[in-house]
C-alpha cells in the first residue's frame, strides 16, 4: 500500500520507484554532460522505466517540447535545445513519427556510445566494479578484546588520564583548543603560572567551557 509520503514531498520506495541498471547510473555519474542535460536524462528515465505498460515497463515514450520544459523548468525553446544536445551525443534515441505526431524519446542504453565514447577513455567498467573503500567502524563488544577503557566514554577517559597524568592521551574531540598543549591549557586554568595574567578574561572563559566541555574539571 502507498505510504502518501509522496503528497508531503518526502520520498518512500512504497509510494512508487524506478529501476535503473547499474550500468546506467554509473555512466551518468561520469558522463560529460552539463547540470540540465543530467537533468533531462533523468526525466526520461522517470517516464518510461517509472510506467508500466502491463507487466513489462516502458522504454520508449512521446514526449513534446512543452513537457520537456515541463519536466525541466525551463523555456520550451532551451529544452529543445538540450534534448537536441542529448541526441547528438547519443545519449538518448529520437524517432520522428512523421508531421504533426511529434517525436518517440527512448535511452541509449549502448553507453559505449555516449558522448563520442569518450566513457570508454574514463574506464566506466572499473570505476564502480569495487565498493567504496572506507567502511563504518562498529566497536568492538568482545569481552575478549574489548577493555573497560575501550568502551568508556571520551570524557571518562579523559578524567582517568588527567588524575594518572597522561594529559598525552586525552581525547580533545573538536574543540578548539585541539592544536594546543593540553597540559598548557590547564596549567593556565589552574593558575600554576603566571601566564593566566596576560590572557583575556574572555579567551580564559572559553578555554574552561571547553575543557568542561571535555569532561576535565579545573
């Protein structure tokens, strides 16, 4: 059953999708083409592979100037434009139909052939053949190799280092006092120097919202 997702703008597969092969977003992804060109590309997809003519889906439809520019948001003379581009870069098919019956849009689904092959020079194949390198890291939950202080949070931690004094090992996060000397910054807090005198009131009181911020009490 359809969500209604679609009639607050907020997409869901249930309330209708389009099967693309793989193939074909990924020549996409690289191709040559400018923003609208992209974006006309897509509108195709969506009025043919996006309908069903009984169980199989479409792959050719009529499509005039004025839903071109429709589908684009633009001037039907700039949409005629760009379609035409998309047909000399053989990335779309067009076929006449003969005066007065407009034009049959289908994709090329032949990607060795967009763009002057120029898809061939940019190795599509091996492009997309591996997934993407970095992966999520989940911590560990082995009671084997996971410690107390592996599963501790980064402000528990931090009170341990400072109480054993191993300021080196504090987990600054993004504060930004980051680039500098932890144990500076709380030498300075604590008043052990007199280097407290020459700094602003103001930058003290950021360097302590931040160290608390760190779980680190002064």
């Amino acid at each position: 059953m359809p969500y209604g997702d679609r009639a607050i703008l907020k997409a869901d597969p249930e309330d209708g999708h389009t099967p693309i092969a793989n193939l074909l977003l990924e020549a996409l992804a690289i191709a040559p083409l400018s923003g609208v060109e992209r974006g006309a590309v897509l509108a195709l997809w969506r009025v043919t592979y996006g309908w069903k003519d009984g169980e199989k889906r479409r792959t050719e439809v009529v499509v005039s100037l004025q839903d071109w520019a429709r589908f684009l948001n633009t001037h039907p003379v700039y949409a005629g434009r760009v379609v035409s581009h998309l047909v000399e870069k053989k990335v779309i098919k067009r076929v006449d139909l003969g005066k007065g019956k407009g034009y049959c849009y289908s994709m090329n689904t032949r990607v060795n052939e967009w763009v002057g092959g120029k898809l061939n020079d940019l190795g599509l194949t091996k492009r997309f053949s591996l997934p993407p390198t970095r992966r999520l890291r989940v911590p560990s939950t082995n009671k084997f190799t996971a410690s107390a202080t592996n599963l501790a949070s980064p402000k528990e931690n931090n009170k341990e280092n400072v109480n054993k004094g191993n300021n080196t090992n504090i987990d600054l996060g993004n504060t930004f006092i980051s680039g500098q000397s932890i144990s500076r910054v709380l030498r300075i807090l604590r008043k052990e120097t007199r280097e407290h005198e020459g700094i602003p009131r103001r930058t003290l009181a950021l360097y302590r919202r931040e160290v608390e911020k760190l779980g680190i009490e002064v």
